[in-house]
C-alpha cells in the first residue's frame, strides 16, 4: 500500500502526505502550512513543485482523518532529516502567537473557527506527542505571553504550570482530543487520575474479497473508557452493544471442525472488551513480572497460562475497586461475537486474511489471495486495522484465554453468552489463533482445546472483558 501510495504521488508529495499524518486530523490549512514551509531536496516548497489538487483526491482528505495505524506506517517513512524538520515546521507553529488581548490567542495561520479534532485515535494523539517529543521531551518552550494565560497551579512558587489539552488546543484553534497533560517547563505529562469517562473513537473497517484485494473502507465509531493501572498506563475497554448471533461455523466453511457444531443463536448482553490483548507493561504493572519471550512493552503478553490470565484479572479487580468495575476472561461466546462484529464470513475481514491484516503465517493461503509473509513473531497490539466493534489483533498475533471449559460441541450449549463451565475437565478454551498459525486456524469460529489450566506456550495470551456501567461525562 505504501509503495503504491509513493508512485502515485511521488517522492515530494509522499513526504507531504506523511507530514500531514503527524498531526491528528487533517485540517487544510495545517496541509498547506505544511507545504509552504517543507522543502523538495532542490529547496523550493512543496506546495511550489507539487498540486494540492493531488492530496486532495486522496480518500483521507475527503474524509478528513487518516486511520491511526496508517498514521504509524506513514511516520515511519520519514527520513531522520524529515522528521526534524516536520518538527521545526510544527514547533514554529504553536509559537506564532499574537497577544491580541488578556483572554484571547490567536495564530496567523489557524484561525479559530477550525473544526474541532476528531476524539479518534487509537494513541489519544499519543502519535504526535511521541512525535514531537523526539530525541528529547518537548525540546521547546511555551511562549510566555500563552504562559501567562494559563491557569495557575496550587503552588504559586512552582515552576510547574498545570494545563488542560483542550485548553490549550483551543487557545491555539485547534480544538481538542480530550485528554489532560501537564506542560512543566520542557516536559508533557499524562494524567495521574484515573479516567473513567466513555470517549467516542473513529476509525476504518477493512472487508477483503476471496483474493484478499479490499473491496471496502468504511469508518465505524465505537466508545471506550480506560483504566488508570499506575505509571502511566492504562488499559483501553471497548463497549460491545448487546445482540445476537449464530455462533459455530458451517460445514461448508473452509478448516469447519466438528467441533465447530451445531450452529446455534446466542443471545449476548453488552460487555466491554479490551481494545487490545494485554500487552507486556500492563501485565508487568499488574503482575510485577513479565514472562514473554518476546520482548517488547507494547507487545502482547505470552506464556501465560489459564491461571495466570486468571490471577491477573483479580489482582486487576483490586486496583480498578475505584471504578467499580468487575475484570475477567470472556467466554467463548462473548469472545466469537466480539471477534465477528457483525460478520458471518470466516473471518471479521471477509472471505479470507493476509498478512497486511493480520500477524499469522502468511506463507499459507486461505482462499485466493497471494501468499504472504511468515513474520515468526508477535508484534506491536493494534498493528493491523480493526474489526467493526473497534478491536484490534482478533486474528492471529497470541491464542486467547477465555473462561469456559472445554466441550467436545455446542450442544446443550448456553444461548445467553455465559460461560459454559465443567467440573469434570480443567482444559479450558483458546480462541484466534496465533502468529504461529496457518490461516484455517485464525478463523472467527476456531476453537483450541489441547490444554489444561496451567499449560504455557510462546503465543498464548489473553484479554478481559467487564460489564458496561453507566457512563459518566
């Protein structure tokens, strides 16, 4: 896609479009800020040499927002060279402040009636912020005729001024995505209070046919509130409306396994469900330990067994007794409808996966599509697009824990999307696959039942669910 997205651009406007990626919603005239102060190697502006008209007719633009997995993928393409002076670039925009008046602030180029930006990302703007605090943490200074309009902090000798984002991205008419951060002298901090609040987010839902070629991109939008783990860091939930489904798979499908049978409608209550598989620091937080092989924060956890996916959720429920909220392992059948979003093809995708959409082993078709890449590790959580509900890594990446225990078939199955536990057998059920399975094996309905409770293995890992609570605003 990015090789694609480089010839028919060109080298000048690709570099153009990956600047407009660092900021989080695409606004006209931050692009064209962006192309009058970025230069071509020969050292005319980009907008001199390159058509706006171009950038345009790109599906992003038209929308007004690029998703936050294309975002990562297009900063990545920058140079060193680039990447600095994208920073100079948007450094010299938040300081072109006028002191119009006590109360007022406005910038020459970002007038204030520009649209607020979208509470749409996958990192909460954590994109640019990550951005712009490379090699050091916010290298620059808040002008002071903008400190003088912040509020003050408790303690009036501290250098340390507390400030509201939205404030400040109002201040500068930009709008806000919604989180508070602490500017003090040359350093942006994450909030230390936990937050409870349900946010929207946007994002874009991929279906492939037989080929795996995309025959659609559509945005969805789901809400989600997160857990306040210490540290900065956090756990991102989802809420998953309640409805029906027909859980299992058809003989017809390829890889069906009678294990897979009868087919039967469930009837599942909303829930919340991680975003994300728990990553590495989230179980170091929770666990003081982390037993992954590999290595990584944002990675998921793996070798863990059934229990200690178990004990995690306890130890979670006593730093979450603040909120209320109640962690645990989903049951199959929450986790199958989680994973299907609407969806009655082999996988929330379509017809078949790839390795552009999913971390498994690639080498392996499904249906028609070309044959792919076998990346033999896991890799970052939300590194692919995400289902309709909003969750990321359904397919593939670790096998995930989930509360029931293993039956040899769906009769006399639970229809309410409880959790269908035995006394009389401790295996207990894996669902999704892995970045060590062959496509059959990544399907929505697939089911592993060759472990017991305390079983670990290199690509098993899991996620919790909770139930939805009021919303608090």
């Amino acid at each position: 896609m990015l090789i694609s997205l480089r010839e028919y651009l060109g080298d000048d406007s690709f570099y153009w479009f990956c600047a407009c990626a660092v900021f989080p919603e695409l606004q006209w005239n931050i692009t064209i800020y962006l192309g009058n102060v970025l230069k071509t190697e020969l050292g005319k502006s980009l907008l001199e040499v390159d058509s706006l008209t171009t950038l345009a007719r790109l599906p992003w633009f038209r929308s007004g927002y690029i998703p936050d997995w294309l975002r990562v993928y297009l900063i990545k393409e920058l140079t060193q060279k680039q990447e600095q002076e994208i920073r100079t670039a948007l450094k010299n925009l938040l300081n072109q402040v006028n002191d119009t008046s006590e109360n007022k602030l406005k910038l020459s180029i970002v007038k204030t009636s520009v649209k607020t930006i979208a509470e749409d990302g996958l990192l909460k703007d954590y994109l640019f912020l990550d951005f712009m605090t490379k090699p050091s943490l916010l290298d620059f200074k808040v002008p002071e005729k903008f400190n003088k309009l912040l509020p003050k902090s408790k303690n009036q000798g501290s250098k340390k001024t507390q400030i509201n984002r939205r404030r400040f991205l109002q201040m500068l008419g930009l709008g806000s995505a919604g989180f508070v951060a602490a500017v003090a002298g040359n350093q942006v901090l994450k909030p230390k209070e936990p937050t409870i609040a349900s946010r929207n987010c946007k994002f874009e839902v991929l279906t492939v046919n037989s080929q795996g070629q995309i025959i659609s991109r559509v945005f969805s939008q789901a809400t989600f509130f997160t857990e306040d783990l210490g540290n900065d860091i956090t756990l991102e939930m989802v809420e998953i409306p309640g409805g029906s489904f027909n859980m299992g798979s058809p003989e017809s499908e390829k890889g069906w396994n009678n294990n897979e049978s009868p087919q039967h409608e469930v009837n599942v209550p909303a829930f919340a469900m991680g975003k994300f598989a728990v990553t590495q620091e989230q179980y170091q937080q929770v666990m003081g330990e982390n037993p992954s092989g590999f290595k990584g924060a944002k990675r998921p956890v793996e070798t863990v067994s059934w229990n200690d996916a178990d004990k995690f959720c306890k130890k979670l429920n006593q730093i979450t007794q603040k909120t209320g909220r109640s962690y645990r392992l989903p049951s199959e059948a929450e986790w199958e409808y989680a994973c299907r979003a609407g969806t009655t093809t082999p996988f929330h995708f379509g017809e078949t996966i790839t390795s552009d959409l999913a971390n498994y082993d690639g080498t392996v078709t499904y249906a028609s599509e070309a044959q792919g890449i076998y990346r033999k590790q896991t890799t970052d959580v939300g590194s692919f697009a995400p289902n309709s509900f909003g969750l990321y890594d359904m397919h593939g990446n670790v096998w995930e824990w989930c509360q029931d225990n293993w039956h040899d078939n769906y009769k006399n199955a639970p229809k309410n999307g409880s959790a269908w536990t035995s006394q009389s057998d401790d295996r207990q059920v894996l669902r999704g696959g892995s970045w060590f399975s062959l496509p059959d094996n990544c399907r929505s309905a697939i089911r592993s039942n060759y472990f017991n409770r305390d079983n670990r293995s290199i690509d098993f890992g899991f996620r919790v669910v909770c139930l939805v609570v009021a919303r608090t605003f």
